[in-house]
C-alpha cells in the first residue's frame, strides 16, 4: 500500500542522514544496514509505492557513495551494489536510472574501484557494465526528450574508464556510436562540463601515433 511504502520511505530518510554524516558513516557499514535495503533496490515491482522503496533506498546508497569514501567503496564492492545498480540501470525509471548511475560513476572514481570494475582477468565485469551503459546511450539516443542528468552520469562513467589501460583500449571498438557522432551536441550545450568529458573521451580513444 502507498502508505505503508511512505512510513517506511520516511524512515529510509532518516537513514540517509545517517550515511551522508562523516561521523555516522563508519558505523552505519560496520553495522551493515546497506544490506537491508538491496531487497528494495532488487524488486522486480514496477507499482509507483516500490518505485518509491527503490528510489528512496538508491538515495541511501547515493549519500554513502558520494563523500567518495574508500572504505564505503569496499564495503559496497564486497556486496552486490553492481549487478542491482545494472538492473535498475536498465530497467528503472529515469529518476532511478540517474541514482544508480550516479552511484556507479562514484565507485569508479575511486581507484579500487575502477581496478575493480577493469581488471583484465575478471573481463566480464567490464564487459557487464559497459553493456549496460551502451543499452542507456543508445535508448537516450531515440528519446524525444532525453535526460540530461542521466546523459552526464553515463559520460563521466565513460570518461573514467579512460584511466585505466585495458578499459581505455576496448573503448575506442565498443563506445557507443551516438557518443560519438554528436547525437547529444543540442542537450549538451547546457552542461559545459559534461561537454567537455565527451570530448576528452573521444580524443583518449583515438589511436595513438
């Protein structure tokens, strides 16, 4: 019901504090109450007061992530924070999509995360994520009205992958076409810096001479 999906939503509020506070935040893992919201970041429940559950519950994970802290990277790591981001990735709604990709630009701006996501020997992680963002550039692509925030999230996890060695050269074969032939140059102009990512990636692909 709507409303027994709001008190709980509430209480996620509160918990949201709890992970964005750099005093609370070590407990909050140590604890580990992240692990108590992953049934909500996983339900299959498309009905708008779960949509809400999901939502509220990525906003948890989003504070937890976005002080970049090593530690929560991790943590996170160590769970299944990856494949339930990819599915609502691919499945949720624009809000939730955001979040989620939000959540994992941050875990790849963190070095251990990045290695984690690239490592050459563990090839299907990459490949796993990069499908999943090459899903999102192509269906903003064929959006009337694509989502600008969504947009930034999924360039900037592209213009990490950059960093690492490995990652970098599969991109210049698997980097989405509308990426590179100005599809989003019209949305772009209203975010220099996501702008200026997309062209930094592109001239990190390029073959070097």
């Amino acid at each position: 019901k709507t409303s027994d999906s709001n008190r709980v939503c509430n209480a996620l509020a509160l918990l949201q504090c709890v992970a964005s506070h750099q005093e609370t935040r070590p407990l909050f893992i140590k604890a580990y109450i992240p692990l108590y919201l992953y049934p909500f970041l996983g339900t299959v429940n498309e009905t708008k007061p779960f949509e809400y559950l999901r939502l509220t519950s990525l906003g948890v994970i989003g504070a937890l992530v976005k002080p970049e802290d090593p530690d929560v990277i991790r943590f996170l790591l160590a769970t299944e924070i990856i494949p339930l981001s990819l599915k609502i990735m691919e499945r949720g709604r624009e809000l939730s999509q955001a979040v989620a990709t939000f959540i994992l630009q941050k875990i790849l701006l963190d070095d251990y995360g990045l290695n984690f996501i690239c490592d050459p020997e563990r090839g299907t992680r990459f490949k796993a994520v990069n499908s999943v963002l090459s899903n999102v550039v192509n269906v903003l692509a064929q959006a009337e009205n694509p989502s600008l925030r969504l947009l930034k999230h999924t360039i900037r996890c592209y213009h990490r992958f950059c960093d690492h060695p490995a990652a970098r050269s599969m991109l210049s074969s698997c980097l989405p076409q509308p990426l590179r032939d100005g599809t989003f140059n019209h949305i772009l102009q209203d975010d220099p810096g996501a702008e200026t990512w997309l062209r930094q990636l592109l001239s990190s692909i390029q073959p070097r001479r």
